[in-house]
C-alpha cells in the first residue's frame, strides 16, 4: 500500500544520490541518519519504486532511481527560484511606481528621495505626475496618493493628511484704483471635467451662475492666472503661500485628504513598503506646511 508523499523527501533522495551514504546524506542536511533513512523508506513506499539498491559500500540508484533523479533536481531548481524570488520579494531592491500629482511631487516628494535611494542604493523609482489616475489594478503603478478615497478593490489605504485651500488674490489688486468685493471678484475656476472637486464646488456656489473669467485643468496654471492678477482662485495653501499671494479667506470647505494607497498583494513587498514608509514619514513632517 503506497503512503502519502512528501515533496521534502526529495532532499533527501538527491542527498544520498550525491553522498551515496545515510550517513554522508545525513552530515549534508544536518539531520540524523535515522531521520534519513526512515524518510527515504516513506518515499519508497509512497512511489512504490525501490530508488536505491543497498550495499555494505554504500547506496546506489536503481534503475528506477536513476529516472526520477533529473526531475527531482528538476524541482530542486524550482524550490530554489521560489526562495530567491521570495527574498527579492524582501529586499528593497527594484523599481517602484509612485503614482501622484504634479504638485506635491515637485514640492515635496522628489525633494525629500535622496536620503531614500541613500538608505536603499538597489531601489530605482519611476514618479508618474499628471492629471489622469492611474489603475493600480492593472498595475499602471505600484503606489499612489490620492485625494479621494478609493471604495472598492484589494487595496491597502492610509491617511497621509489634509491638503487645505484658501480663496486667494494677487498683493497688488490690494492696491487697485477700483477695489472689488468678494461677490463681484472674477474668478479663476476649474474646466468642466472637474467641477466634481471641492475647490470647484466652492467656486460655483460663490458665483451663482457667474461664469468665471478664466478656467484651467491643473493648479499649476490656475496659481499663475491669480498671480498675474486675473482674479481670485481657490488654492492649496502651501503653493499659494509660495507665490506670495494674499489670503482672502482660509475656511472655504475645499479642503481634501490625502490618502496613500496600495494594491493589497504589494503591501508585504520590501520595496513597495520603503517607499510608503518614507511618505508617511515626510507627510507627517510636512502635515502643518500642507494643512495651513
């Protein structure tokens, strides 16, 4: 009656191949020669071949033993890649995708990665900035930080913190001949394709039908438009702070958090987590500098 196999009986077949000895086999795995023997007899029994004829010089491979030896080194050299692959998987070593905007990459992140690729000189990044999302079910990227909260998926998600806006003016309109008011400012919005956000939400409630004078799809644009003095524009406090822009009003409920998300299968990868460890610390250092 055949037994029930064991793939780790293999290593032990392939050792006393190798050795030609229990004792030889034995001394190569660090075990005892009985653990030897008697896992060599459970893999007899549960192929039913016999794999070594026995001898008072030693153990030599039967027929049937010589056949099975290419596959068991076969699986051999699988095991191996498995455990290599596994210990990659460890290692902060490889490229990361880090998926977010053009913004808090220039300000922030690509500021703060030298000390990151110092600490791990075997991980390469590649940042993807840009106002369309990436899929990280596709794997378009590894990670990503995000203003809305993902609701499905196999993701990992943590709060980094909160972006917070303000409603913004150029200095110099301060000084205008002909000084306007908050209901009569002309504003610089958001296009039609994000009026879902806050900032644009605002904006529409303020206007009342109004149209806005001038309209941009990044921040980057909408931060120049207020500086060149075409109007007032709902913007984070830290780029606006930098343009040296006039704060008209800091509470407009356009704040948004920020969220660092992650494709669950990832979260254990050495690589993936060095590089979210490292945003969650710089944004909890910078959390202030974003907040106000």
């Amino acid at each position: 009656m055949k037994s029930e196999f064991y793939w780790d009986d293999i290593r032990i077949f392939l050792a006393i191949a190798r050795a030609g000895t229990l004792s030889g086999a034995a001394s190569a795995l660090e075990t005892g020669i009985a653990t030897v023997s008697r896992k060599l007899d459970r893999l007899e029994q549960s192929l039913g071949l016999p794999l070594f004829s026995r001898h008072q010089s030693g153990y030599r491979l039967t027929d049937d033993g010589e056949a099975l030896l290419e596959r068991a080194e076969a699986l051999e050299e699988a095991g191996r890649a498995v455990t290599e692959k596994a210990q990659l998987q460890g290692a902060v070593a490889g490229l990361v995708r880090l998926a977010t905007s053009d913004n808090l990459a220039t300000h922030f992140i690509l500021p703060s990665l030298p000390s990151l690729l110092q600490t791990h000189p075997a991980l390469r990044l590649e940042v993807l900035s840009g106002v369309q999302s990436v899929n990280l079910h596709r794997r378009e990227a590894d990670l990503a930080i995000r203003l809305v909260r993902p609701e499905a998926g196999n993701l990992t998600i943590r709060r980094l913190g909160t972006l917070g806006f303000g409603l913004y003016m150029a200095p110099s309109l301060l000084h205008a001949s002909a000084p306007f008011t908050l209901n009569e400012a002309p504003c610089i919005g958001w296009s039609e394709s994000h009026q879902h956000l806050p900032a644009a939400r605002w904006i529409k409630r303020v206007l009342r039908g109004r149209p806005c004078r001038l309209e941009a799809n990044t921040l980057t644009a909408q931060v120049a438009a207020v500086t060149a003095g075409l109007g007032v524009g709902v913007l984070p406090h830290f780029m606006a702070r930098a343009s040296g822009l006039h704060c008209l009003q800091r509470d407009n409920s356009a704040d948004q958090p920020l969220w660092l998300v992650m494709h669950a299968d990832l979260a254990t990868s050495g690589r993936v987590r060095a590089v979210a460890d490292h945003l969650i610390g710089l944004f909890s250092e910078c959390r202030e500098q974003l907040e106000r």
